[in-house]
C-alpha cells in the first residue's frame, strides 16, 4: 500500500495513452460534426439562392409577376399559369405553393390547396416580411412514408424547403410567396462526399496528433524513468558509499596495529618465521589499499581523470588473480597491445573495477575453464576492454537487474560490486555493459575515453 513516504509510481504513459485517446477522438469527433454541419448549411442556403434568383427572373421576364400584384388581371394570371409550370417541373422539386399577400394559396402542385388559407405558418409570416426561409433536414423512415415522397431515390437523404419572397419591380414590396419542397439529390451526393472528407481529415488530424503527442511522452516518461532510477541508485550509492567510509575508518586503525605487530615480529622472530610475517605484511598492505579505494569511492568530490596507460594496469591486475584462478583450475590469458594505449581514468579506481570484474569471473567458473581479457583500441575516441568467462552465464531476468544495488544471485553476496563498477566506470566517462555469450558464460564490455 502506498504511503507518504513511499507514494504510488504514477504510471505516465498508460494514462496518457487513454486518456488523449478518447479526448483527443471526441475533439475530432465534435470538430468533424460543427464543420459538417457549417458546410451543409451553407450548401442549402446556397441552393435556395439559386432557386431564388430563377424563380425571380422567370416571374419578371414574362410578366407572370403582375398576377401576384393584381390577381384579378385575366391576362396576368394567365401567363402565371404558364411560368408555373416551369416552376414546378424543376428538377428535384416535389411540391410548389405559391401564396397572395392574403396567406392563400393561389396555386399548388397538389390542387387540393389552391384557394386554402394559412394563417399559423410561421414561415409563411417571415417570408412576407421579405425574408428567405430555409428548412432542411434528413428524411426519416418514418417520411418516406408519406405520400409525396413515394418513389423516391434512396439516394435522397435530405429536404430543403424554401420559402421565397416574390417583390414587385417598383417599390420592391412583397407581393406573394413561393415555397418550394425539393429533395436534391445530387446536393446529397455533394455532402455526403464533403462529409467523408471532412471525417476522414478529422480522423487523419486527431491520429497524427495522438501519435506525436504519444511520441513525446514516451520519450519524456522513459527520461523520467530512468532519471528516477538513477537518483534512486544515487541515494542507495550515497548510503553505501557512508557505509564505506565509516567500514575503511574503523578497519584501518586494526590494520595499522597488525602490521606494526609483524613489523615487531620480523625483527625478533626466528628464520622459520620470516615467511609468514612478510605474507601477513603483504596481505595487510593489499586490504589497506582496497580500504583506501573505497574510501576514494566514497568521496564526494570527483578526482580529475588522467592519462593512464591500460595494458600495464590489466597486466598488474591479472598477475594479482592468476594464483587464485590457478587454485580454482582455471586459465587466465591477456591480450593487451604492445604499443602504449592511454586512456583517461582514475587508475586506482579503474583497477578496482578490473579486480572486481575478474573476481566475478572467477566465481561464475566453480567446474574451472577459461577467462579471456583484451584490448580494442581501433576507435578512435574509445578504448575497449573485454572480459570473457565460460562460466554459466546470467539468467535473463537477472540480467536486466545485474547493475541494481543490493541485487545478487549469489549465496553469500552483496550485489554491490557491479552496481560500484558501473558508478565507477561512469564517474570516469565510460560505459559498462554485461552481456551473456552464445557459447556459455558472460562478457563484461568497458568502454573508456582514450586519452
């Protein structure tokens, strides 16, 4: 359970990943709708307009324009019947009434409404006001049914019903209205293609941006992720690097009085003991020097990097192991170049590393066999240095957590020493990689500035 001083791991990218999905699809999804439905309004009012523009110029060309002036006028209502026609044989239209002044239909495509009067149609009213009332909508199921949408197209999916004001030439008055009830079909098909358009830049715009913006934050949750581990080893390595300099502090006064004793010992003892105090003298100088590099470890401070000369530095370090990877029943071979290769490093920090790196290697062999160190220094700015074992490798779960402070696969183990390497290694301005050989055992890689 989480608490305030170990809070919950708030998981950035699968949170992002569903939460964008589904605001940034309802952005695309309302953007694509309002543009939709902007353009399909703006398709039907042109639509009227052009209806409109005709029925006015048709009107006014053969006169037809008088009879709404003056329905009395036998000769005007004449000719208006012969211009209705034309009217209502438009293409697309289904019904045409065409209003007097008064409300009443003067003439209808359905003759059932001539004479009829409509006094509640709130259109008609704004329309005689001398504005162009535009309704239109899809055609429902439940429309089809009617009787003037019999045998029509399935193509059809939308009505427009215009209400036109007729003006008289003169004075521009209102002088009648025609409403026209059309189901365009080719304006349908103009849509329906605008809409998919629309939809799929919608869909195409809401999919790049997800995957950018999904770029970015995987890129920015890995940076945190790994920044995150990193000041959690940085904290782990601070307590283990006072670990160490309270360890070196309290073991260094013991060591110092130990070889003051063989000291002591050498100068009295008998020739049978001469041996064995130089081995305790030689073992007490080697522990001073590991306590000493922990102690440079466990500095705050960085000591400057330079020039260090690697294959004397392996040489040293393999010359220290051979006895004990001898004892074990196994090989260790050096293959360093002649020439001198200088890389920059902290040489007593470096060799700890090496001394390190080849304990291991010692250890992942307990049925013996061979251990391999060499030098790459074709690069440039790099210097390489390889140690292979033939021991029995790393499973591959715990190879993903070798550099973890504290974590080991061993019995008796710490797991600190990989974990200080890596520090190490970094601290100089390289890198560290452990990888398992197709063969059996593992391969450490250190990849070091040349010099």
């Amino acid at each position: 359970m989480p608490s305030p001083d170990h809070p919950r791991v708030f998981r950035l990218l699968p949170w992002f990943s569903g939460i964008s999905a589904v605001v940034i699809t309802l952005i695309a999804f309302g953007n694509a709708w309002v543009i939709s439905d902007f353009l399909t309004q703006q398709l039907f009012e042109r639509e009227a307009v052009v209806s409109r523009d005709f029925v006015q110029n048709v009107l006014v060309s053969d006169g037809s324009l008088d009879y709404l002036a003056n329905p009395s006028d036998a000769e005007a209502r004449e000719r208006f019947r012969g211009s209705v026609v034309h009217l209502a044989n438009m293409r697309d239209v289904l019904r045409t009434n065409i209003y007097g002044r008064d409300q009443k239909v003067l003439w209808s495509s359905t003759p059932g409404l001539i004479g009829r009067q409509f006094d509640e149609n709130d259109e008609l009213d704004e329309a005689l006001r001398g504005d162009m009332v535009v309704h239109a909508g899809r055609i429902s199921p439940d429309a089809r049914a009617k009787q003037e949408h019999e045998g029509l197209s399935e193509a059809a999916a939308y009505f427009v019903e215009t209400y036109i004001p007729v003006k008289d030439r003169n004075d521009q008055s209102v002088v009648g209205v025609i409403e026209l009830y059309k189901v365009p079909v080719s304006l349908t098909e103009s849509i329906q293609k605008a809409q998919m358009q629309v939809g799929a830049a919608a869909l195409g715009g809401a999919l790049l941006l997800y995957l950018s913006l999904f770029g970015l934050i995987r890129r920015a949750d890995r940076t945190m992720q790994a920044q995150r581990q990193k000041l959690i080893d940085t904290e782990t390595m601070a307590a283990v690097g006072e670990l160490a300099a309270s360890v070196a502090h309290n073991i260094r006064n013991p060591l110092a009085s130990i070889r003051s004793s063989a000291e002591l010992s050498l100068e009295s003892m008998a020739d049978h003991g001469e041996e064995s105090a130089r081995d305790i003298l030689r073992e007490v100088d080697r522990a001073s020097n590991r306590v000493t590099q922990l102690l440079r470890l466990s500095h705050d401070g960085n000591a400057p990097n330079v020039p260090v000369d690697i294959g004397p530095l392996l040489q040293d370090s393999v010359a220290d192991h051979r006895e004990t990877f001898a004892r074990r029943q196994q090989t260790l071979a050096l293959h360093a170049p002649p020439d001198n290769t200088r890389v920059l490093a902290d040489a007593p920090l470096l060799l700890q590393v090496v001394n390190s790196l080849l304990a291991n290697a010692s250890e992942a062999m307990p049925s013996g066999g061979h251990c391999e160190v060499s030098v790459d220094h074709s690069a440039n700015r790099f210097v390489t240095v390889t140690i292979s074992d033939e021991g029995t490798g790393i499973a591959p779960e715990a190879l993903k957590q070798a550099f973890r402070p504290f974590f080991t696969t061993k019995p008796q183990g710490m797991g600190l020493g990989l974990s200080l390497a890596r520090r190490i290694v970094e601290r100089l301005g390289g890198t560290i990689a452990l990888n398992n050989r197709p063969s059996g055992g593992t391969t450490v890689t250190l990849t070091l500035p040349r010099s």
